[in-house]
C-alpha cells in the first residue's frame, strides 16, 4: 500500500548545468537509482528517520534532464547529481507544484541564481585561464629570474631593515640628540641600498617586472638626488634634523614593501603584510617628498654661497648660474612626480583589493 512506502529525507540544490539531491540514508545498500521518462527512481536499504528499513521515492522533474545519474554513497548519505538538458534556471525541482513533504532545500549548497551565476563565471575564467597557461610556452630561466628577484628584494629588506632598527633605537636611547648625527651613523648603508635601487629601473626595461618604468625612474632619481647631491655633497646639511625624518620615513615605506614582493617570487601572501605594502605608503609617501622638500630649500642658499655645481658663464654675461636655480625646478618636479607616482601607487592598490575581493566572493 502507498501507506507502507517509507521515503528518506531528500535535500536538493541547484546550479545553472546541474541538479544535487543528499538522501538521508546512512549504510545504505542494494541501491537501485534510474531516470525513467524524466522521472528519477530511488530504491534502497539502510538506516533513515524511521530506521532500518527499505526506503524509496521517485521526483518528476520540471524540465528534461539526461538519462545519465551519477551517485555516491558515504556511511552517512547518499549523494546524486544530474545534468540539466538545457543550462538554465528552475523555479522549482519538480513538475508538480505541491513539493512533495519529504523535499527540502540544501542550504549547505544553496545559492541563488546571482549566486550561481558568479560560481558559473569563476569556474569558466578558471577553465580559460589554464587553458592559457596550457598554451604559453613555460619560461625556462623562470626559476633563475625568480631567485633573482628574491634574493635582490631580501637584500634590501635586510638594508632597510637595518636603518630602521638602528635609527629606532638610537631615538629611544638618544632621544632628539640622535637627530643631529643620522647621517654619520647610517648614510654608508643608505648609499648601498639607494645605489642597488638603480636595479628597478633597469628590471621593467628587461621585462623581469610588470612595475612600470617611469615611476620606478621617478622614485629613484628623486631620491638619489637626495642623498647624493643635497645630503653628500654638502657637509652643512649632514648634522640637520632633516636627514632623519628623510632617511626615517624611506626605511619605514621599505621595510614592508621589499618583504611583500620577496614573497611574491615564491607564491607565497601573508594578508596584514599586503594591506600594510599598499595602504601605509598613503600618508609616508607625501610626508617623505615633503620631507625631502625641506632638505632642498635648506640647501638653497648653502648651494649660492659655495657655489658647488654652479654652471660658468660666458665672460659677456660673467659670473655662473647657481645650481640653485636647478633646485628650484626640481622642487616643481618634485611635486609633479609626486602626483604621478601617487597615483599610479593608489590604481595598483585599488586592482589589488578588488582582485582579492573577486577571490574571496
């Protein structure tokens, strides 16, 4: 009798391509699954909501789906999946309205059909991004390029890291004295790792980074003006509390952006080290170049009583040019590059979050 007939529970989910039924039944044997005119046939033994008995029942489904039932038993359920015969969306599983008592929503695989579509989209530019990678044809200086880069990123992690640490320290022990002698105590290593920066200019030009080449070129020329020219060549400027908010505020950017891109060459991401590389560069970036525009105006008038770098004349018009007017244009191309490389800075930040938001989601 239809009295007589037990059925399990069944939850059922969907996707754009495909249907998934959980039958609650645990230890479950002599499985007979078949699809039949559209309509899904289960029969089986095992251990359901009213015990161990022989359980079954059988789903019309809205729409034609393919004859093929794949299934897999666990100690615990059964789990069925069957292919749409056309990708799209049901309202409802079954052609029949009423939803019969024993159905309910899966709502461990339940999405709706925004949901779905998203989940749909990831797995096709899954798919189309290893076909790709399947047709590009491997690098085979990759790992040399990689170990290069590396090792060139620790490096100067370990330079910068040095000057900070260093600087730090002297400022707790110190206080405003270490101000005064910043230049004498950490300028050979900021010579190393600014004269080692010259690498990343060179490195987009070699194709080993997709870092642009301008920006590169911008950050480093400015800054080995800096240190070179303005804190090198003039001893008047190497005693001043400038030269340690500059080198400060250099050490504090870098010392989280060389360990973020030492990482990258090995896959490897930790999440508060990739905020930091992108987001702590937002307010040090600005107050640098507005550091390193105060060291220039102070070395103004040091550059027209010395006369270091001044351009000779001819004797019609006598005297030289001060490079000091050269400064002076510098300090508009400061800012300008300023805008620039902030800018660029803040696009590359705003790709990184929403590419990490679309992983997430």
């Amino acid at each position: 009798c239809a009295e007589c007939i037990l059925t399990p529970h069944v939850y059922w989910a969907q996707r754009h391509r495909e249907i998934y039924l959980r039958v609650e039944l645990s230890d479950a044997k002599n499985l007979d699954i078949s699809l039949q005119e559209n309509t899904l046939q289960f029969k089986a033994q095992g251990h359901g909501a009213k015990g161990d008995n022989e359980y079954e029942f059988s789903l019309e489904f809205l729409e034609p789906v393919r004859p093929e039932v794949s299934h897999k038993s666990t100690q615990r359920q059964v789990d069925i999946k069957i292919r749409k015969q056309e990708e799209r969306w049901w309202d409802r599983l079954t052609l029949q309205e009423k939803k019969p008592l024993f159905l309910a929503p899966d709502f461990d695989r339940w999405l709706d059909e925004s949901d779905a579509e998203m989940e749909l989209q990831a797995k096709e530019e899954k798919i189309n991004r290893i076909s790709v990678e399947s047709r590009v044809r491997k690098d085979p200086y990759l790992g040399l390029k990689k170990g290069y880069l590396f090792m060139y990123n620790l490096v100067q992690f370990l330079g910068f890291s040095w000057i900070f640490v260093n600087m730090t320290v002297r400022l707790f022990i110190l206080g405003q004295d270490s101000f005064y002698d910043t230049f004498h105590t950490v300028a050979d290593m900021m010579y190393f790792c600014q004269m080692m920066a010259v690498v990343e200019v060179i490195n987009p030009l070699l194709g080993l980074v997709k870092t642009g080449f301008f920006p590169a070129m911008i950050q480093v020329a400015g800054r080995n003006v800096i240190l070179f020219v303005i804190f090198g060549s003039l001893e008047e400027m190497q005693n001043r509390p400038v030269v340690f908010f500059v080198f400060y505020l250099w050490s504090t950017i870098e010392i989280f952006r060389y360990p973020f891109y030492m990482l990258a060459c090995i896959d490897t991401e930790w999440k508060l080290l990739t905020w930091l590389r992108y987001s702590i560069w937002i307010p040090l970036y600005p107050l640098g170049v507005v550091a390193e525009a105060v060291a220039v105006i102070q070395s103004l008038p040091i550059f027209d009583e010395t006369r270091l770098y001044s351009l000779p004349l001819p004797a019609a018009l006598g005297g030289s040019l001060s490079f000091s007017y050269t400064l002076q244009l510098y300090l508009v191309l400061m800012f300008l590059g300023l805008f620039i490389n902030f800018r660029h800075l803040y696009k590359q930040r705003k790709r990184r979050f929403r590419s990490r938001k679309r992983k997430v989601n």
